[in-house]
C-alpha cells in the first residue's frame, strides 16, 4: 500500500492494551526497535501509551472536554489483548469499538484464539497478530496497513453520505444522524418533531 495515501503525522500514538507486564515491557521494546531502525519512516516517532485493564483503556480512549487546559492527544491505533482481567474475548474488543469507533484495533492473541481473531475482523477489527511471532517487521506492517485501511474506509463511508454535485450530506446521511436525534430523545425522554421538506416533479 502507498505512503502517499496515509495520513501525515509526525508521530504514532499506539495504545497498547495488555494485562501481562512481561508482554507489555516486550511490546515496547519492539515498538522502540520500529522507531530506532525507521521501519515506519510515515511516522519517524511512535508513542506507546499503556493501559493494563479495559478501565484504563477507557480512560486513554475517552475524549477529554474542548476547554481542558492540556488535553491528551487520542491514539491512532490500538493493539489489544482481548482477554483482560474482568473482560474477556469478544466483549472486549466490541468495547472498544464502541469507545473509539474511529481508531483501529489490532488484535494480540495466542494460536488457539485464531477463530476468535477472524471472526472480529469480520466485525470490524483491522488484523491480529499472534503474540509469539510479533517482531519488527510483521508488526509494523500491521500498523501501517491498519492506519490506511481504516483512513480509506471512513473516506469511502463520508462519500458515500455526501452528495457528489453539492458536497453536502446526502439523503442516507440525513436520516441516519435523524435516527440517533430520535433515539437520543427517547432516551431522556424529551420530544422529539422532524420536519422533512422535499421537492418534487424536478424535470
């Protein structure tokens, strides 16, 4: 895949989401090696952020408020051990599509958890790596190709709801943030009208 397509940052900030501090020390010290030999020249630093539990996974992930005096910067993309104290497999990884649906997420499994792997990236995942064959090279294809396919399937999905002569939101885009409006006002409970005004016989 092209450099050229991926975005241009100075640094990559990895979360890297692992319960056990062996692999945690290991998954930094090859993080170190990516960077020291320039297997992403993209990105001529990478910036490891920990999290050793979900909670703190949330933590890293939750999106601080526009006015905080030094807010922290979101990862780009997330390597995660799906099996985590209190969280385990599948649910895991579905919550952390649900903290940051824009951010990719590389799995870290062992051998017997192949089926589990495939069957996440059928619902989203960008790749898994089996954590005794990470090493420089394979982990930084990963990453890189993680980064632009997640970058060109979100542009893919924002023409998909713009309209190709106006560049505005399209009739798909207007119904699905219609859809949340309602669903957010049922929640709380609030009323909710929508308006919907159409032109029509345009020949």
């Amino acid at each position: 895949m092209s450099g050229a397509l991926l975005p241009r940052m100075h640094r990559l900030r990895v979360l890297l989401v692992e319960s056990e501090p062996e692999e945690m020390m290991f998954l930094h010290d090859v993080l170190r090696e990516i960077e020291e030999g320039r297997w992403l020249p993209e990105w001529p630093q990478l910036e490891p952020l920990s999290a050793a539990t979900w909670e703190e996974a949330e933590r890293i992930l939750a999106e601080p408020p526009s006015h905080a005096p030094s807010p922290h910067a979101i990862p780009h993309v997330i390597l995660l051990n799906p099996d985590l104290p209190g969280q385990q497999g599948a649910a895991t990884f579905r919550l952390a599509q649900a903290a940051a649906p824009n951010v990719p997420v590389i799995l870290v499994v062992n051998p017997g958890d192949e089926a589990l792997a495939v069957r996440l990236i059928r619902e989203g995942a960008q790749d898994f790596l089996f954590r005794k064959s990470i090493d420089c090279a394979p982990l930084s294809h990963a990453l890189r190709n993680a980064v632009l396919r997640h970058r060109l399937l979100a542009a893919s999905r924002a023409a998909e709801r713009t309209d190709s002569l106006t560049g505005l939101a399209n009739r798909a885009d207007f119904l699905a943030s219609a859809g949340r409006d309602r669903s957010l006002a049922e929640r709380i409970k609030r009323p909710w009208l929508l308006l919907v005004a159409e032109p029509g016989n345009l020949t």
